[in-house]
C-alpha cells in the first residue's frame, strides 16, 4: 500500500525581498532604454526626410571669387533609391571627374628694367665713324640672360647684338654706310618676353661735321661795377647770371661731363649721357670754390678746371687743397700752362717746360691723369700741337666758337667753346646750344 504522498513545503521569503527584485528590475529596463537613447544619439544625421532613400550626385558649378579665376563648389542633386534600399545615411560618391583649379594666371611682377643713362653715339652726331659699333650704358648692371634687347635701324643694319659686360649691351653693325642718316630704336624687356618694354632712340650720321658736344668757357666770376672795362666784362661772369645759366641746362635735360669723358667718346667709342655739356673754367681763380661750387652741386653738375700751377702762392686762385677737396668732388682738371704765356712766341724748351712741369705738378698734387690742355690766350700752331702731343696730352681746348666737335684732323687739338661774358642775357646763351 503506497505511503502517504510527499508534502509541498513552501519557503515564505519575506516581502522586503520580493519588492527589492522588482526594483532592481525596473532599473536594469531604465538603464536599457538610456542606453538605446544615447546610441541614437551618437548615429549622424540622416539626410531630409524622404518618401525614399536617396543618394548624392554632385553637380559642380563656378562661383566668383572677385578673381579672374573660378572656385569651385558642390551642390548636390538628391535622386530617389529603390523602395526596398534599406533605410540608411546617405553618403555622396566621389565625382565621376576630377575637379581641378587652372594655375594662376597672376605672377610676380619682373625686376623693373634698368633705364639707359648713356650711349654711343649720342642723339645728333653727324660724324660717327664707318667702324663705329653702338652701345647703351645702363643705371645698374643686369644678367645678360634675364634682359633681352634689340636693336633697329632705320635704314636697316645687318649684325649683332653683344653684351660688353653687364651694363653695357651693344650693336655691332656688318657695315656702315658713308655720309648716311640713321635712326636708332633700341628696346629693352625681360626674358620670354615677360611685363613693360624700355625704349630708347637716337638719330646719328656718318658724316663728318661732328658731334654736338658744348664746352662753356668762363673766367672770372664776380658782381662788377657800372664803368668796369670793356676787358672785365669779357671775361667775367656775375654769380646770377651763372645761376640763370645753370638752371637753363638743368630744366632742359643736359648733363655734365668732364673733358676725359669726351675724349673717352672719341677715342674709345664711350657712350656719353644725353645731351652731354662741359663747363670750363679757366685760370684756376678761388671763385671756383666761393661760388661755382656750390650753385654746380645744388644741380648735380661738375666743372673742368684748365688751372695755372705757377699761381698757386697767389690769393686770388685756389690753393692744392682746394683743388684736392674739388677732385674728391668729381671735377676734372687740366692744365692751362705753367703762367700762361704765348707757347708761340717763347723758346721752345721754355715752351716745353710749361707744357711738361704743369701737368707733371697737376697729377702729383692731385693723384690724377691730366688729358686736356688749354691753350694760354688761345694762341697754338701745328708745333704747339705736336708738343702737347709728344707730351702725352689728348685734347686742347681753343678759343674758336661753336659746339660741334671732332676728332680727325687733330680735331680734339682744336676743340671749340662757347664764350660766355658779363653782358650775355639768357636768350643769347640759350642760342650757343644744340637742344
């Protein structure tokens, strides 16, 4: 017979344990469901909402930039997706072409031309030699291979173009043809072609009447009185008249040189600045100092001084360091003879000591060449000439008027000037020059 059937034994838990399970159960689903919040959050954002997915194909167009150059910008145009796609965030596929920007167009502007300051020959010349090649000077040297420069003639010259060194670009001309008028263009630019041209011009000929070159001869400069002689005012100059004369050379555009640059032109084919003009003064007096110098300086000019080293111990003439503060200056000396005699009239080894010991003293004291010689009175003949020749001197000054120079015939022997005297008004001295 079975036994009696087992007994169910219910444990009682007690109720604090029961509502402790409930708590940590509706934690755990608050802790569910703030997670899940906090990952919807993270996900990106899904494009506008759409009856249907869609997907991004950009379509490129120019925006202005203000330059002449377009930037480029996207737009998108939005295209429906199958209805079955699966719900997800949009992504734009890569262009099907690759949008690239064009090279600027803009670059750095060139290294500005170096203006020519100088050539050979000089706008005007009418006696330029059959052999003559032409050549600018420029403000500052250049690469040869950064500047480029052409020459053209008018009529048309067959040669080439040489640079001498890097200031100094040139023609050389196949040939030249005798008693002919030239017109000369030269342009300057930068290699390739590249930003603004330079141009000078000059006309010249290969003639024989000489190259327009004025040497102005003055003396004595001083305020003289009412009854002075007929002699002073020949040889004198008042100090506003100079001023005058000086700012009449400034606005019209001349330049001074000395007398060994215009020897250089000659004889070595050295390009001169444009219109190139020479201030002599003879004699040597303190004047010079006293008040040439300083209206010379205010306009950037220079003088050639023709001096008398025998009258050095006298008061009125400049002493060696005066003269030496004057070369330190830029001025060009020459010599105007020991004590200015008539180198005809006296005997010859007289004349010759006069000659030699003047310059030999000039260039001791100095510590220069002298090339220029003027002739005391104005008085020379073909043996005066050879003296100075055998002694080594390039050029004489006269007392002949006129401007156009030369250099055959033992034409710088005979170099012409333009007296200018106490009575001369401005109209006068304007009508002794070229331009």
């Amino acid at each position: 017979m079975a036994g009696p059937s087992p007994k169910t034994h219910w444990v009682a838990r007690p109720r604090l344990a029961r509502q402790s399970l409930a708590r940590q159960s509706l934690a755990l689903c608050l802790l569910a469901a703030l997670l899940a919040l906090l990952a919807s959050a993270c996900q990106p954002e899904a494009p506008p909402a759409a009856p249907l997915s869609a997907t991004a194909s950009p379509t490129w167009t120019a925006a202005p930039t203000g330059t002449s150059t377009p930037s480029l910008t996207a737009s998108p145009t939005w295209t429906a997706a199958p209805s079955d796609t699966p719900t997800a965030t949009a992504t734009l596929p890569p262009p099907t072409a690759t949008a690239t920007l064009p090279p600027p167009t803009a670059t750095l502007p060139p290294t500005p031309l170096p203006a020519v300051v100088a050539s050979y020959p000089i706008h005007g010349d009418l006696a330029v030699p059959l052999t003559a090649r032409m050549a600018l000077a420029l403000e500052r040297e250049v690469d040869p291979q950064a500047v480029e420069v052409e020459f053209a003639f008018s009529p048309a010259l067959e040669g080439q173009v040489v640079w001498l060194d890097a200031a100094h670009p040139s023609f050389e001309p196949a040939a030249l043809i005798t008693q002919t008028a030239y017109a000369m263009t030269a342009t300057l630019r930068a290699a390739g072609g590249l930003g603004p041209t330079l141009t000078f011009t000059a006309t010249f000929e290969t003639g024989d009447r000489g190259a327009p070159i004025p040497i102005l001869m003055y003396h004595r400069l001083r305020d003289l009185a009412a009854d002075a002689s007929q002699g002073q005012r020949d040889w004198s100059v008042a100090p506003a008249s100079l001023e005058q004369q000086l700012d009449y050379l400034a606005e019209r555009g001349y330049h001074t040189i000395s007398l060994a640059q215009l020897v250089d032109y000659f004889e070595a084919q050295e390009p001169l600045p444009p219109r190139p003009v020479v201030i002599s003064m003879d004699d040597g007096y303190r004047d010079v100092v006293e008040i040439a110098w300083p209206l010379l300086a205010k306009r950037g000019f220079i003088a050639s001084l023709l001096v008398l080293p025998g009258y050095i111990e006298y008061s009125a003439y400049m002493d060696w360091e005066q003269m030496r503060a004057l070369r330190e200056a830029g001025y060009d000396f020459g010599s105007h003879s020991m004590t200015h005699p008539d180198l005809r009239s006296i005997p010859a080894a007289e004349a010759e000591a006069e000659v030699r010991d003047s310059k030999a003293l000039l260039e001791e004291h100095l510590g220069m060449p002298v090339v220029a010689f003027c002739y005391p009175m104005g008085a020379y003949n073909s043996a005066t000439i050879a003296l100075l020749q055998a002694q080594g001197y390039r050029a004489a000054l006269t007392l002949a008027s006129g401007y156009y120079q030369r250099a055959d015939d033992d034409g710088l022997f005979r170099l012409k000037r333009t007296w200018v005297y106490y009575d001369m008004t401005l109209e006068q001295f304007a009508d002794k020059l070229p331009w």
